[in-house]
C-alpha cells in the first residue's frame, strides 16, 4: 500500500506540472511569433536585396 501512495503522489505532481505547462505554452507561442514575422520579413528583405 505504500508504493501505491508514492505513485498517486508522483501522478498528482506530474498532473500539476503538465497543467502549468499547459497554460503556459499557448503566451510562449504567441510571445515567439512576433519575433518570427520579424526575421521572415528581414529574410525576404535580403533575398529581395540578393536579386
């Protein structure tokens, strides 16, 4: 019966971590976007410059 204990302590924490995880992925994705609009356009602005 102990081990059985240790893994719902083990499950509940990954649960908390995956759950934070979860909330926080979708800011880091929007934060990174602008940052990749940025680079695409200065790409095409040197791929335009090279032709």
């Amino acid at each position: 019966m102990e081990a059985y204990g240790l893994l719902m302590i083990a499950a509940v924490l990954f649960c908390v971590l995956l759950a934070v995880l979860w909330i926080c992925l979708p800011f880091a994705v929007f934060g990174i976007k602008d940052r990749l609009d940025t680079l695409i356009k200065l790409q095409r602005e040197v791929l335009k410059a090279r032709l």
